[in-house]
C-alpha cells in the first residue's frame, strides 16, 4: 500500500493545488491519501480547501484549527494572528463547511500505522512534538510500527530502536523492521523549517520506505490573497522564507 500523507494545509489552495498536481500525476502509485488535519487556519482560501481535501483524501482527522473555527476546541492558547484567522474562516465557512469540521476524527488506524494531527498522546490537548523528549510518551504507548503526524510544521523522522529515540532528517529512508517511527511529514501550507517550499509525504507500506517530497508554488499568489482578505501581513510574509 503508498499513502500520500498531507497536514497543515492552512487554507493556502496555491500551495495545496500543487501537491494534488503531484498526487494526481502519480495516482497509478498512490493507493491512499491521508490528511493530518488543519486543512483551514492561516491562509485566505479554507472553502476550497476542505472541498479539495474531501475529493481527494480518503481520511481527514482534525487538527486544532479545524476544530478552533468550529468552536469544538478554545482559541485561548492562540496567539493574536491565529485567532484572528479562525475568527475570519468562521466568517467566511459556509454551514456545511463548518459542520463537516465538528465531524472530523481526532485518530485514524491501519494495518502498521497511527495517524494523529498532533500527538498519540491525548491528541486533544495538542500536544507539539518538537524534539525526541517529547517523543517519549507516545514511543511507550505505540502499539503500532509507525505514527504519523502533524502539527509542529517540520517533517522530522523520530525513530525508537528500544534502547534510544533519534530525529532524522532525510528526504528519503527505508525503515528498519525491528524499529518504531513517529513521522512528522511537513506543511502543505505554511512550512516552518526554513524552506518555503509545500512539504508532503509518500509512505510505501510494503517496502516500508518513506519519502519526504517538496514542491514549489505560487507564493507571491498567495501572499497577495491574504493581504487582500485583511488577515494579518505575518501570514502572508512569513511564506517567503518558511519559518
């Protein structure tokens, strides 16, 4: 089985119709589309977006700004920009829209694999797993091979052999059978490791070999959509150098 693994899609419909070029080019590869959650939040298109991820995706979790702009979790937490996103998409989300988000999943299973917006772990307190000590709870309570998740906006590879837990960083990798995986593919959207570019993940489950894939996109389009919808200028500019 190959899963394309999306997250954090932040209403940017640029950035996301890029990744859906890819997938849709090469379809006759990718068995599964799994979205990570946050298909709203941030960018100026969260409409498009959800309808996009509904076509394509054959699961959608929820991620907190899905859940934030249908009132399902607190924007007490957020800072001043985000909540004034959530605010907005609240505006802008028709009826169903919004509906469709209180309906999402916070987990997902199959065969070898957990799927989570942000943490095995009470995946409702949204927990951000930066670093490999806050790997720790969730490697103990895997009962799986693999977790994928979102969330932080960095795709990261945190791998546990039983003994140490170690944050790898390539684009490509061939799993070790005897070890476990929390696999954190990226940002459609809003990428914040320092690349600008839409951040995804191919998972061949057979082969157990993950890819890390980044796609350019029309930032500058973007950009401009934001600024023209009023949401504030750091989420438009802060696409430039992904941070």
């Amino acid at each position: 089985m190959t899963y394309a693994i999306i997250s954090d899609i932040h209403g940017n419909l640029e950035a996301f119709l890029s990744v859906v070029k890819y997938i849709e080019s090469h379809q006759e590869k990718i068995d599964r589309v799994i979205c990570l959650g946050d298909v709203v939040g941030y960018g100026a298109d969260p409409g498009e977006c959800i309808r996009i991820s509904r076509e394509i995706s054959d699961v959608i979790l929820a991620g907190n700004h899905d859940f934030a702009v249908c009132e399902q979790t607190s924007i007490e937490d957020f800072n001043s920009y985000a909540k004034e996103a959530v605010l907005w998409s609240r505006d802008t989300l028709n009826e169903d829209e919004i509906s469709f988000l209180k309906k999402l999943p916070l987990k997902h299973e199959e065969e070898i694999i957990d799927f989570v917006h942000s943490s095995l772990y009470r995946p409702e307190f949204w927990r951000y797993l930066f670093s490999t000590y806050d790997t720790h709870i969730d490697f103990r309570i895997l009962e799986k091979k693999i977790l994928f998740v979102g969330h932080t906006h960095v795709p990261i590879i945190f791998e546990d052999d039983g003994k140490n837990v170690k944050a790898l960083s390539p684009s490509e990798l061939s799993l070790n059978s005897h070890n476990k995986y929390i696999i954190n593919p990226g940002s459609v959207g809003q990428p914040r490791d320092r690349d600008p570019r839409a951040s995804f993940a191919i998972f061949d489950s057979d082969r157990e070999y993950i890819e890390i894939v980044r796609i350019e996109y029309d930032i500058k389009k973007a950009q401009k959509k934001i600024l023209d919808a009023g949401l504030p200028e750091i989420l438009a500019t802060r696409l430039d150098y992904g941070g």
